[in-house]
C-alpha cells in the first residue's frame, strides 16, 4: 500500500483513483463495509482504491476539549485498510486552512484537478468542508459537474443498532467489551512493548506483562478482562488488568497481563492485548492475602471460559 500525506499530483501516479472519504476510526465494520464496496467500485472503472483521511483528528484542531480518544492507532489502521484491499492511502495533516475550504473547492481542486477521482464512496452521514457544510447530497450534485461516480453507503446494523464509532467508545469505556466487538468486527485490543513494572504480581505468585497505555487510545474501564496475548506469531490466554492497583495505592493506570501457563521473559519485547470478556471492576482489597484469593478465582473463571472455547 502507498501512503501519501499530499493529495499534490496524485493523479499523475495513480490510474482513474477510486476514493473513500471519511475518519475510519476504529475501521469498525460499518467502515469494512464502505472499504468493500470503494475496492468493488475501483475493480469495476479499473481504477485504483484509495482512502483519504486526515490525522490529526479534525477535532484535536478545531475543538481539542471535544476531540475523543482514538480507537486504534495510525499504525494498525493502516495494517487493517492494506488488508481490506486499499492500495493507496493519503492521510492528511489537518489545519486551520483546510479547516476553511468550502466544499465546493474541496471537490474540484483536491478532489478532481489533483487527485482526478474517478468515483467517490462515503457514508450517509458524511459531512466535509467549512463548517461541515459538505454532504452526499452536495457530492451528488457535484458528479454531475465534474464526472465522477458517486456511491453513498447506508447505515450498517447490528441487532437493531446502527454501527457508530460513538456507540463503540460508550461501551468500551464501560467496559463491555464483548459487546463492542460485535460492531468493531474485532475485540478491543492494546499493544506495545512489555516494560518494568513495580514486580508486585510476581511476588503475590502471578507474574504479568506490563503496558503503559497510550493516552492517545481508549482503554477499557477500570478492572478485569479475560485476553487473548499475541507474541511473536503465537497465541495465548490469560488476564488483563486495567487500573491503577488500589490495593497498594497505586496512582499511574497501567495494564497489566497475566499469561497462562507461560513462563518465558516478555520484558523489552512487543505483544498484542485482545480484551474479551469483563469479568469484574477494580477493587481495592483489605489484605495482600484477599487479593491472591480473588486473582485465584479470576484465573480458575479464564481458564474455564477458554477450555470451553475449545471444545
């Protein structure tokens, strides 16, 4: 996949360039779906499927206060659009500048004299352009003029739900993350380098992983999830805890893993943490001893669920 952070002489690199507008964030499945049908659009005018997306989040410049925390990081939505069969990328670095073209102007300097886009896919409630006034409706008319095709995709429903990156981040951040994954098409995850903790879990007898959490991402609530831990092309379960470890009075929120039977030494290196069940909040625990008591009982739960898994 080419990534671009200049939409200048696109056209020239790129033969008859299908686009997909919009934030992707989180690439959930309402977003797999507009993918879908941009790579189908582009197979059809034998063109090229491109998405163009800007970063940072128009937010973080124009309301930073209101701008929410991501759902994945720059680096694994790229891995997850070269999936899905885009083939060129173009994130754009969002200014005040931009923030003022009109829409009009947007779709014939960027969109058709550099970028000569020969279809156009967006979401029914895309909006673009100053003050947002750019719409499908305003696109539609505009095809017209400058000779592109034009597909608007409808809302994608899950269980009677409209898929929305808003819904994902509200259950997320109560810690439903089973729920979440049935809009996201994945679990929530974090990942990272495994760096020194305080050690506390290997002397309560459950040694852990540690991860800082990436202030930029969301993070599940506060508590216990059973997880799936990605190292090195294999696959293991265990526990993750998220807080700040109330029992010993702990102030910095971290995550901390607990994989199961696995005794190899993760310090330094880079895991993937796949949040798949909550099985309880943070609590703070009047003794060391009651708290070994309940990681016990939290551990019996995981191993339970994953050996049912298996069968």
């Amino acid at each position: 996949m080419h990534i671009y952070n200049s939409w200048k002489s696109l056209k020239s690199k790129h033969k008859n360039i299908v686009l997909g507008l919009g934030n992707f964030d989180g690439v959930h499945i309402g977003h797999q779906k507009l993918i879908y049908d941009l790579v189908a659009m582009a197979k059809e005018l034998s063109g090229t499927p491109a998405v163009f997306t800007f970063h940072p989040h128009p937010l973080a410049v124009l309301k930073p206060d209101n701008c929410p925390p991501q759902l994945l990081s720059q680096g694994y939505k790229q891995k997850i659009f070269a999936r899905l069969g885009v083939e060129v990328l173009l994130t754009v670095p969002f200014n005040l500048k931009l923030a003022g073209l009109a829409p009009e102007d947007f779709v014939r300097t960027v969109l058709t004299e550099e970028i000569g886009a020969r279809g156009v896919v967006v979401g029914y409630n895309y909006t673009f352009g100053h003050r947002g006034r750019g719409t499908p409706e305003l696109l539609k008319d505009l095809s017209k003029t400058y000779g592109y095709a034009l597909q608007v995709v409808q809302p994608v429903m899950v269980e009677g739900q409209t898929v929305s990156s808003t819904l994902i981040r509200h259950l997320i951040k109560s810690g439903d993350v089973s729920e979440a994954a049935k809009f996201l098409g994945y679990y929530p995850f974090a990942e990272g380098e495994v760096v020194t903790g305080e050690q506390r879990g290997r002397t309560l007898g459950f040694p852990t992983a540690n991860l800082d959490i990436d202030q930029e991402l969301l993070a599940p609530a506060n508590g216990v999830y059973s997880a799936k831990i990605y190292h090195n092309g294999d696959t293991y379960f265990g526990l993750a805890n998220i807080g700040v470890k109330p029992t010993f009075y702990g102030k910095k929120r971290n995550i901390e893993v607990h994989l199961l039977d696995f005794c190899e030494d993760l310090y330094g290196k880079q895991i993937k943490v796949s949040f798949t069940r909550r099985i309880r909040g943070e609590k703070k625990f009047a003794t060391p001893s009651d708290l070994i008591k309940q990681i016990e009982m939290d551990i019996n739960e995981a191993r339970t669920e994953w050996l049912k898994a298996r069968e």
